[in-house]
C-alpha cells in the first residue's frame, strides 16, 4: 500500500514591529528569517526549526498558519 504524501504546511510571517532596541541575537532571527522591512510578509514551510526562530521574536511579527494547496 503506498503511502500518502501530506502538502507541507506553511507559515506567513509578517514584520510588524523594528528590530531597533533589541538584541542583536533578535535582529539576526528577523534577517534569517527573511523579513528587511516593517510590513513585509515572506512564506515559510512550518518546521521546529521555524517555530523555535518565532517563538523568540514572536512580539515583532505575526504569524499566520496556513495550509499548502
């Protein structure tokens, strides 16, 4: 029986606040995870990886789970 392949979760991560004021270990998540600029939203596949980065700037962005099509 073969088994049935899952459509990979993503994430839509959107800068809402600057990185100013914070750490430096804080501005290098917000780069690594791709965002520049405030109000700038980049997709990302849902891995531990991710939600680790999220949960440490999680107060300078938003983040909106969604289902792959």
């Amino acid at each position: 029986m073969a088994k049935k392949t899952q459509t990979p979760k993503t994430v839509r991560i959107t800068l809402v606040r600057s990185a100013i004021g914070y750490s430096v270990k804080h501005k290098e998540t917000v780069r690594a995870l791709g965002l520049h600029r405030i109000s700038q939203t980049v997709e990302q596949l849902d891995t531990p990886v991710l939600r680790g980065m999220l949960r440490k700037v999680n107060h300078l962005v938003k983040i909106e789970e969604q289902e792959s099509k």
